[in-house]
C-alpha cells in the first residue's frame, strides 16, 4: 500500500515529461519503436495530413518526445516547432456564372438571347486548377484535346480555338490497350496547358458514360500544384453538353463511341453557340509545423558544426483524389505506419540514444521532423530557406522515410556520391550489420534529404524500398519488421556517432547523374535536369536546383531561377513546363526564358536523350 501511495504522489509531483525521462533507457529497443508506430500510425491522428487536427496531435507527441529526452528546443521562439503558411484547400468564391447564348438565328430580335443559365454544383463546377476570370465568345468542341505527333493523332487539327473556349473528353480514346499509348496526354493539366498554348480562353471537360456511369461532375479539390492553369476551367455534366448540341444532334455518346472506335479525330466547329462564364475559386491557406530538438556538441573546435537527422511525420489523411492515394476512390484512413511513422521512431529513437551519449559528441546533433513532405518537401524547403541554426553549420544530413519495410536484409540508400567519405563509412559499418546494401549515388530524390541537397550539404536517406501498402489504408503498424527496422536504426546510429566525432567533415561533391527521377522524370522522351521547387508559389516554375553536367547546367541555369517560357510555351507552373518538355526530342535546342532577380534572361539548352 505505502508504494502504491508513493507512486500516485510521484505522478502528481514530477511533470509527465519528467517522470517518462525517469523511464528511459540508453538503447534503441523495439517496443519503443513499435509504441511511436502505433501511436502515430493509430485512427486517433486520421493520417496525419499536414494542417489537420491528426498533424498536430502528431507533431506535439514528437515535441513532448524531444522534451522528455532533454532535447534543447531549436524552433521559433525557444519553442520545438516552426510554423509556415501553405495552400491546403481551394474554394467556390461568390463570383461564378455561366450563361450560354444562341446566336445562330441571324434576326436582331433574338440576338444574344439567354437561352440557357446552368446551375453551380449541378450542370457545371470549375476545377482546382482554374484561374480566376470572366470570358465571353464562341465555343467549339475539339474530341479529346489531344495532340499526339507520335501517333498521328491531333484533336485541333480542323479546329481554330483562338480567343474561344473549348469543350474536351475526359481521359484518351479508344480501348484500354490504345488508351496507353495516350496516357501522357491524358490529364487535364495536360489538356488545359495545350488549350492555352493554341489561343483559348476557357477549356470544358465532359465525362463519357464510357468512363464512368454516373454522370456526376468531378470534386473541386486542390491537386497541390505550384500554380493555375492560366485559363478558365470548368467540367460540365453530360446532360448540359447534350442540351447546348442538342440541334446539331451530337451527343456526347455518339461523338465518343466514334473516336474511340476509329481512333480518328472529332470535332465541331458550328459557329453561333456563345457563352458567358466567371470563376472565382478561393485558395484556402492552413499551417504546417516542423518539430525541430537539439543536442549541443562539447568540443569548442567543433560544437558550431551540426549533423542533421530528419524524417517527415506527414501521411495523407483520408485519401482521395489528388492526395496521392494508390486507392483514391476509397475514403478511409491512409495510417502511414511505413510512410512514415517508421522514420519518425527511428528519429525518436537516435534523439533518445545521443542524449546519453552527449558527453562524447563533438559536434551538435539537430533532430527535425518535418510537415508536408506529401505535398512537396513543403517543410524541408521552408526549413533550409529559413534555417534556426545557420545553414552553413550543417556538416550532413542524414534523412530516413520508410524504413520498417526491411525485407532480405535489403537497405537502400541514396546520396552516397554527395561526399568523399560515404563509401568507406557505410561499408565500415556494414561489416557488423551486414545488410544487403543498394547503394544510389544520387543526392536528389523524392524525400526531404533533396531540399538539402540543393544546399550543398551532403546527404545520406536511409530506405527499405516500396511495399504493397504504400500509400493504402492497408499501411499499419503490423505490416512492419520491428527487428528490421531496429537493425537500420541502429546502423544509421554507428553512422550518425562517426560523423559527430570524426577528425574532419564530409566533403560535399557534386553528383553528375542524367537519370532523372520522381515527378520530372515521368513520360518524358527527352532530359533537362531541372530539380523543381515544389514549396514556392510563384507565377513561373522555380527550381531549386540543376543536376551536374545535365543540359540545365550546361545552359547556365542555377537554383533560384524561374522559368517563364520554354521553348513556344509559356510557363506558369511546374505542369506547363513539363508538358513544354513533352513537345521536344533530343538534340533540339530550345530558347529557355527564365526570371533571375527581377532580370529576364534567355538561355538556350540542348535536350538530351532520357535513358
């Protein structure tokens, strides 16, 4: 009974962080790892999804961690977080109408008559990605608003859509086997970028019955991009695009049935059918937080230099379309138990461990986890442009994202070029683990450590390779290897332990690679080796940064610069760029004009072959 009393009085008179610090150990073990996963990856924090009410139960589990350990806070204002503002949402605003006229009765009496005025959220819905505005003139209708060189296909052909709007196909014609060699085409950022480039105003997306059987508009939803689509547009029921062909007898069944059968171009160039349409969409802007906990070196020669240890704590909540979802039609909680709570424990766990092992760092450990690396590197980016400690100190960093998924000893790890010491200092460690080591040159990727990269700070990330539950609900703390990713976390420590104490820092090299990966790298026939900056919103696509010895280099481009026209294409966001890319072959060399500090210049870049 006396230490039942004992133990109740010691509860209410140490703080909680306090009594769980009295309870910690020195050694990374797997029931703590397994605890961070559960907690992180449970129903409780709905996914995680950055400036949700999951993220932040998430990011203060992580803070109270650091605290607990005895971690200096390294925010904003002596606090463990640092905040930054992003696009979360987009919103119908007050101001969209869409009237359509018809003009084909030549007498003055009913010229510009109204005849129809569809209905918001019912006959029509602008998209995510429409820019705001007001058009008023002709449409057209141009099939599938495809232009396929390759296979002898162009949808606007026999149709001039100058200062018109025109209606467009979701998806790509013909079957599922011909609907591959049109899938690049497909997308509405796509259809919107090549509807722009021949002088349209408005693009209109309608649905085929083929596609789906339920004639229901899209959802307006955000689809994290870095910028509008610089025209207005809208989707549009079947019903509505039936009514406003209705006496030219096309419907949209007929019209479909016949491209896809043929494979041969449509389109509709009756003049006299006008519109008047108006869009105002609202960005909605929400708040991410990066955890950020610090140890302090001993040694006065190197205690100002820091190694950083990273992992994103962000999943992407519920799903759905635009979230990056391999199952997009379910609506459920994604648990991100590997992607990336793993990463997190593992970063949890090191944190704890270097506290007791304080006494014989030479240099400064930062621990961070990050927010919004689903949506962009959106926490790493804002991180290195707006640094606690001084960006310069940082001697490496070391990221882990998915490393619970250990599966024949198989540990995959990035950046092993980016320094003159990662070779040998992997492999010296190995000999104790003895993983099956698949070692990538590469400091630029699809994870937080690229944001640092572009920096020049030498980077190492830690990766147990994709799983059949990546990016599913079915991502849950018991589908992971706990021995396995204890066996990593406790790798990465020996690594992080010889990089805090050695004689000198890693040299950062420059990589020279011409494999592109991740986003710029997809449908593409030709290489640039740009290296996109997915957390900056600006009229334009920034790069953060240029591959060595890549086309992009080779023409003078450098982190910071800001394309705003490739080749005959304007550039407003990271889409029109990309699809600007599409219209090339290798060896052609393409006037790139780019925005550097408020100057405007023109580079030429010879487009190499992509392998």
């Amino acid at each position: 009974m006396a230490k039942k009393i004992l133990y109740i009085l010691l509860i209410f008179i140490f703080p909680i962080s306090i009594w769980a610090q009295l309870q910690r150990t020195p050694d990374i073990t797997i029931p703590e790892l397994l605890e961070h996963v559960k907690y992180l990856s449970s129903d409780k924090l709905e996914g995680r999804k950055t400036g949700t009410a999951g993220a932040e139960l998430a990011y203060k589990f992580i803070a109270e961690e650091f605290k607990s350990y005895g971690l200096l806070p390294a925010g904003n204002d002596n606090s463990y977080f640092q905040k930054f503002e992003f696009v979360s949402e987009i919103r119908l605003g007050l101001k969209n109408e869409f009237k359509i006229s018809d003009l084909r009765d030549s007498s003055k009496k009913n010229r510009d008559k109204v005849e129809l005025i569809p209905t918001l959220n019912q006959d029509y819905l602008p998209l995510g990605f429409s820019s705001d505005g007001e058009f008023s003139g002709e449409i057209v209708f141009a099939g599938y608003g495809i232009v396929s060189p390759e296979n002898n296909y162009d949808d606007y052909k026999d149709v001039n859509v100058k200062d018109k709007a025109v209606i467009v196909v979701r998806g790509a014609p013909g079957n599922d086997s011909t609907k591959r060699v049109f899938e690049k085409y497909s997308s509405l950022r796509y259809k919107a970028n090549k509807a722009e480039e021949l002088g349209a105003k408005a693009l209109i997306v309608v649905t085929s019955e083929k596609q789906y059987d339920k004639d229901e508009l899209m959802k307006l939803s955000y689809d994290r991009s870095t910028g509008r689509a610089g025209i207005l547009v809208i989707n549009i029921t079947r019903a509505l695009f039936n009514k406003i062909f209705a006496n030219s007898e096309h419907t949209i069944k007929k019209i479909t049935d016949n491209i896809d059968s043929s494979i041969v171009p449509y389109t509709i160039k009756q003049a006299g059918i006008k519109i008047f349409l108006k869009v105002e969409l609202n960005e909605v802007k929400s708040t991410g937080v990066n955890v950020l906990g610090m140890i302090q070196g001993n040694d006065a020669k190197y205690k100002h230099e820091t190694l950083i240890l990273g992992a994103h704590y962000d999943h992407i909540g519920y799903g759905g379309e635009n979230s990056g979802s391999l199952k997009p039609d379910t609506f459920a909680i994604h648990p991100g138990a590997d992607d990336n709570a793993s990463g997190v424990s593992g970063l949890l766990e090191l944190a704890q461990f270097f506290i007791f092992q304080r006494d014989s760092l030479k240099r400064s450990m930062l621990f961070i986890a990050f927010a919004g690396e689903e949506m962009g590197l959106l926490g790493s980016g804002y991180y290195v442009k707006n640094p606690t400690i001084p960006i310069e100190s940082s001697i490496a960093m070391l990221n882990f994202d998915m490393i619970g998924g250990l599966r024949n000893k198989k540990l995959i790890i990035y950046g092993m070029g980016t320094s003159t010491i990662f070779d040998s200092l992997v492999k010296k460690h190995n000999e104790d683990a003895k993983f099956d080591l698949k070692l990538n040159s590469d400091g630029y990727g699809p994870s937080d450590h690229s944001s640092f990269y572009s920096k020049q700070i030498p980077v190492m990330h830690f990766f147990t390779d994709l799983n059949e539950y990546y990016h599913r609900p079915s991502d849950t703390y018991d589908k992971l290897n706990y021995a396995g990713l204890h066996s990593v976390v406790q790798f990465v420590s020996s690594i992080a332990l010889d990089l805090s104490t050695m004689q000198e820092k890693p040299k950062y090299l420059v990589v020279e690679t011409s494999r592109p990966q991740g986003f710029m790298g997809r449908n593409m026939r030709v290489y640039v080796g740009t290296i996109p900056d997915f957390g900056e919103q600006v009229d334009g696509m920034k790069i953060s940064g240029v591959r060595a010895g890549s086309p992009a280099a080779n023409a003078g481009l450098i982190a910071g610069d800001v394309i705003i026209k490739f080749g005959k294409v304007d550039v407003k966001n990271i889409y029109d760029y990309t699809y600007a890319i599409g219209e090339y072959k290798a060896g052609d060399v393409v006037d790139v004009i780019i925005r550097r500090n408020n100057e405007l210049l023109t580079l030429k870049v010879t487009l190499e072959k992509r392998n």
